[in-house]
C-alpha cells in the first residue's frame, strides 16, 4: 500500500516534527511520500490514500485549497475525511461547537470588512481580539484596545482582510499561561503540550519564537478535549464511519474567570508535536494503517 502525505511545497525552517514518519509507516508495510498539495503532476489516484500533514499554506489559497480536497476526495481515501476538512476550515465551525455545549470565548462574527467599534462597545470590552476566518499561525490576527488609537487600528484591520473575522475578548491568559494544544490519536489522548509566546506577545507558534513543552499534569484539559471529540463524532459520525478521527488537536485557553474555552479544534493539518509525545508517531502509523486495512 502507498500513502501519499500531502505538505506545502516550502516549510518553515524550523520544521522537522514530522521527520521518520516515512520510515514508521515503512515499518508497518505501507510506503509514504511526501507531495505537495499542489503539485500538478501528482496521480492522487495511484495512492490508496493521502494524510493531510503540513499543508501549511492552505490559507493562502483556500479556495484552490478546497477545490484539491474535493478532487482527492474523488481519487482516494482522505484523512481526516474531505467533509470534515472543509468544515474545519473556516473557523465558523466554532459556532456550532458552540451550540453543542461546548465553551468558547465570547465571539462576535463580523461580515468582511465590518467596523468592529459598534460591536466592542455593546460588548464593553476594555482590550479586543480579531481573527480571520481563515487564517494559520496567528496571520492577519490583531490584539488591540479600546481606545481611539486602538479602534483605528482595528477598523483599519477589518478593511484590510479578504475574509470575514472574528473578534473576541483578549484573553490575557495567554499571555500568563499560553496555549494547551491536546493532541489525540484515533479518539484517544496521546500527549499534550503547553505553547508559551515571547514576554508580551500572545502568538503560540514557534514562527514567532515561541516555546512548547510537554504537559505535566492535566488540569481538566483532558475531559475538556475529549467534550469536544465527543461533540465532533457527534456532528461527522457518518464521516468518520462510526470510527473517530485518525488525528485531532484541541487547543484550549482559560478565560478572565479561569474557565477553560475552546480556541480551536485543528483536523486539517495540526502540527502534532510528536516531540513530546514519544509513541506518537507510531500511534499515528498504526492507526492509519488499520483504516487501510479495515
């Protein structure tokens, strides 16, 4: 068997996370390669299926983005399924999360290019928080206040975006404590990993110099992140055919009263942290395998 394991074209530097990966699945009898999603010359087809990794530039592009996994959808197995990818996506899913029970910062969802004035003040939110829909690795986000200078800033924000954005409360939180990203493999926790920004910033990703380290001890981020899985198989059990997704990530930050909220559920292309997760990658291996085999 051969599995195509999708990735940009150009990574970061700094990425190695997913180096032996090739070599796990080797060990388990199936053949892996790396191709970048947007390469014209692949045959998707003569893969028995393709693992969305570090397809780090999706945001970029996303309409090209959706459009690949609708024709790999049609060639071959996608993981996670192509329904589920799509919906991941856009961060509006966040909303029905939201109605399912699950705790998310308080959000308001802004049409493209909307002033954010109106709705921070009705809200009466000392600092503010915008985000696009559609976005990785903290691009297009903006921590402000709400002061003449800061609404400026984030009216000017606003116009400058493609997409719709989010705004939310600064969660100071991030800043004291970081980031918890849960990672889970086939429906149960592997590892899980504190994210720490630079003094004074609030970006989480090692693209910004950001630190990560493994998780000590669980302070209700577990139950938490299995809540959310829950509520996922939930909404895609027919998806997943009644099995749970190959690989998820559940990022979690605590509000101004201590509660912990989801900021987001990553099923596209998580960076998954193997190196603080030790059995990891041959987790992620065998469960895969035995998706092709089942």
């Amino acid at each position: 068997m051969r599995v195509a394991l999708a990735r940009s074209a150009v990574l970061p530097s700094h990425e190695h996370d997913d180096d032996g990966f090739v070599e796990v699945l080797a060990s388990h009898g199936v053949a892996g390669d790396w191709r970048a999603w947007d390469d014209p010359s692949v045959d998707w087809a003569a893969y028995d299926a393709v693992f969305v990794r570090t397809t780090w530039d999706y945001q970029e592009r996303p309409d090209a983005f959706r459009a690949w996994i609708r024709a790999v959808d049609a060639q071959t197995r996608l993981f996670n399924p192509a329904e589920v990818l799509l919906w991941n996506l856009d961060k509006r899913y966040l909303r029905e999360l939201e109605l399912a029970g699950i705790p998310i910062a308080p959000t308001e969802w802004l049409a493209q290019g909307e002033d954010p004035a109106p709705a921070l003040q009705r809200r009466g939110w000392a600092r503010g928080f915008l985000k696009p829909v559609v976005g990785a690795t903290a691009i297009g986000t903006l921590r402000f206040t709400a002061d003449e200078a800061g609404i400026a800033a984030a009216r000017a924000h606003a116009r400058d975006w493609s997409v719709p954005l989010m705004l939310q409360p600064y969660l100071r939180s991030v800043e004291e404590e970081g980031e918890v990203s849960v990672v889970l493999v086939d429906g149960r926790i592997s590892h899980a990993v504190r994210k720490i920004p630079v003094a004074g910033d609030y970006r989480v990703q090692d693209d910004w110099g950001a630190i990560d380290q493994p998780l000590g001890l669980f302070q209700g981020e577990d139950d938490f992140a299995l809540d959310v899985l829950a509520a996922l198989q939930k909404r895609f059990d027919h998806a997943f055919e009644r099995r749970a997704p190959l690989v998820a990530r559940v990022d979690t930050l605590r509000d101004d009263r201590n509660r912990l909220v989801l900021n987001e559920l990553e099923l596209v292309e998580p960076s998954l942290f193997y190196r603080h997760g030790p059995d990891a990658m041959d987790a992620v291996a065998r469960a895969l395998v035995d998706r092709l085999r089942g």
